[in-house]
C-alpha cells in the first residue's frame, strides 16, 4: 500500500523513561528518550454549531541535514502539508449530526529534539529515493495489555504517537497529498486497514477507505472512530434527536421532531389538506429513565360541514432500532369521537388499533442540547 506503521512492540511500560522537560507548552525536550506526548490532540464538541473539532499539535524537522547540524523545514512545506492533510479531511463528515472538523497546528523546528513535549515530531526526508512513510506509535502494553481491534471503536483500540529517537515518525517530503492524510490518520489513532498478510486486500470487516490505499477517502466511519477511540468525547453526549416526516399519495403529511434523548415529551402533526381536511397532534410523555409512558391526540376532521373530532389517549413505547432509527409503537385504551354538523351532535367510542411511526436521526442542527 506504499505506506507503513511500524509498530513499537517493545515500548512497554518498565522501558519508559521518565522524560525532562522545562517549562510548559512546546517547551524543548531535554532528554533523548521515548514518550508519548501529552496533549497533542485534542477534541473540542460545540453543541451549538454542533460541530467537533479536534486538533492536532505537529512539529516538522528536515532529517535530511547533517546530524549535527539544524536545519529547518520551510514555511512553504510546512503549509503545503498542513493544506493536503486539511483538503483531505474537512469535508463536511458527520459523526451523529454533528460535523466532524480537523485543524493542524504546525510549526517547523530545527531537530526531533526541540519538538514540544506536546507536539508529534515528524522528520521530512528530502533524499532523492522517496520513503515510505513511517508512524512510530504503541499500543498493545499500554492499552490494556492485549492487542486492540483495528477496526475496534474503543480508546483500548487506539494507536498512540510517539516520540521515540531510535525508530522516529519519517514521511517523505514529497509526495502524494493522500500519503500525508494517511500518516495523519495514525497520528489521529487509526490502525491501516489493510491486511496484514496481504496488503492488497482489506482486513476483514474493513472498508476501502484511505486508512487501506492512497486512492480511498476519508469516510464517516473513519471519524466516527477517530472520536469514538480518543476518550475525549462520548457519542451518548451528542444529542441529535430524531425527526419524523413522510406523506401519502393522498397527500397526508406528517411533521416532528424530537430533541436530546428517547425520554419526555415528543409531538408530531399530521395535516390532509383536500376534499376530506383532517388536522392530527399527538403529544408523547416518556419518563425519564424509561422506554415506555403515555400518550393522547386529538384529530378533526372536517367533511361536507361535518365536524367530526376524535381524541384517543392510551400506552407509549419508543425503541431504538440498529441503524439509530427509533420504532414509536402507541396503543390506544380509549377513544371517543363527537361528530357535529346539520343540527346534530353524536359522540361514540371507537376502537383504534395500534399504531407504530418511525422517526430517522436528525441529521440537521435543529436541535440544541438540553440546559
């Protein structure tokens, strides 16, 4: 796939080394030994815009220099690869409904060394046979102990940069820019998706996104992990909500639109505009804690100056379905109709069968999370 993770297996925690450092924030590094930087990628939710935005903390170096000498990358390079690695990402993803932004905070500095303890250090190689490019990270003795899942969504499953002078994080200076959005996947967490034994192919259950070949996309499921691995962002504390809306061939229109979580109040209307006019608003009550509470509505329907209104009320249930949808089933124990026209009144009981709506997630930026 021409792009690489090497995995450093032999990065457990009796090898680490505590590291020296002055200062705070990108202060330089004094020691020469392996760690993880703190902080270099960090998660920020904005319930409002209903956005996610997680940055990313990179220091260049040109490893082409002479060792003992300090040379930095230019601006140009620096921004050029920032700009692919953006391009790349920021396509409007969403994870739920909020939308997924990634921003790269880089800056050159003369050495792996003077990278902040808080920045990923990445040596650019600008020898004239092209690399591939290399991610050191760990994973496995930190994360538990074990081998995580590839594709797995927990932070046990995540892949964690490092710094580490012996086998440092190298990419080539010039080359494709969905080389350098892949790099950053691993620096973000990601695992290639590639099989192992067979790089050509995808790893069972995995996608042909860009995590597998320098052709694929940065695709939602790839955020949705990215986020759902860093431990910085629960997906139960995006609240999306739901929205029902469909129309018959009559032209009977339904509307409604349920914030937060599968508990309170949700309401709908249901409208048929034409020789047969009938208004419907269904109010449903679920206590909190629960999937199942109450319900009431109220219909009128006007016909040849026949008014005719029906209010029912009875048992509520809401059940979330695999693909995020939630299956609202109601149940009427009474309903009774009053129909008023030519100088008479008439009130009946009717039976109502069950009725069940489905509401898919909101996909918008309707809802705002509860105060």
């Amino acid at each position: 796939m021409g792009d690489h993770v090497r995995t450093l297996r032999s990065f457990a925690a009796a090898a680490l080394v505590v590291v020296l450092i002055v200062g705070v924030g990108t202060s330089p590094v004094r020691a020469e030994a392996a760690f993880t930087p703190s902080g270099a990628v960090t998660f920020k939710v904005d319930h409002v815009k209903k956005t996610i935005t997680v940055t990313a903390k990179l220091a260049f170096y040109n490893r082409s220099c002479n060792p003992n000498t300090a040379c930095e990358v230019g601006a140009a390079d620096v921004a050029r690869i920032v700009n692919a690695i953006e391009k790349m990402w920021n396509t409007g993803l969403k994870v739920k409904c909020y939308t997924f932004h990634v921003k790269v905070d880089a800056r050159s500095v003369g050495t792996q060394s003077e990278a902040g303890h808080d920045q990923v250090d990445i040596g650019l190689d600008y020898g004239p046979i092209p690399l591939k490019g290399y991610v050191a990270f760990v994973r496995g003795e930190v994360h538990g102990g074990k081998d995580p899942d590839p594709l797995g969504n927990t932070p046990d499953d995540r892949i964690d940069v490092v710094h580490d002078p012996a086998a440092p994080t190298t990419w080539p200076a010039q080359t494709y820019d969905q080389t350098y959005a892949h790099e950053f996947g691993h620096v973000l967490g990601l695992d290639d998706n590639y099989d192992k034994n067979n790089p050509k192919v995808p790893a069972p259950r995995a996608s042909e996104d860009l995590m597998f070949r320098k052709q694929g996309y940065v695709t939602e499921e790839m955020a949705k992990r990215v986020v759902e691995r860093s431990g910085q962002v629960a997906l139960k504390d995006l609240k999306c909500g739901w929205t029902l809306s469909s129309s018959s061939p009559e032209g009977y229109t339904i509307k409604g639109q349920k914030c937060d979580d599968t508990d309170g109040e949700w309401t709908f209307q249901g409208k048929l505009v034409g020789p047969l006019n009938s208004e419907a608003t269904y109010t449903i009550t679920i206590p909190a804690g629960t999937l199942a509470g109450r319900f009431q509505s109220s219909t009128i329907h006007d016909t040849a100056g026949i008014v005719a209104t029906i209010n029912a009320k009875g048992t509520a249930s809401v059940a979330v379905q695999p693909d995020g949808s939630v299956k609202m089933t109601l149940d009427a124990t009474t309903a009774t109709s009053t129909a008023v026209g030519a100088g008479t009144k008439q009130t009946v009981t009717l039976p109502i069968p069950a009725q069940q709506f489905t509401w898919q997630p909101n996909t918008g930026t309707e809802c705002a999370i509860s105060s």
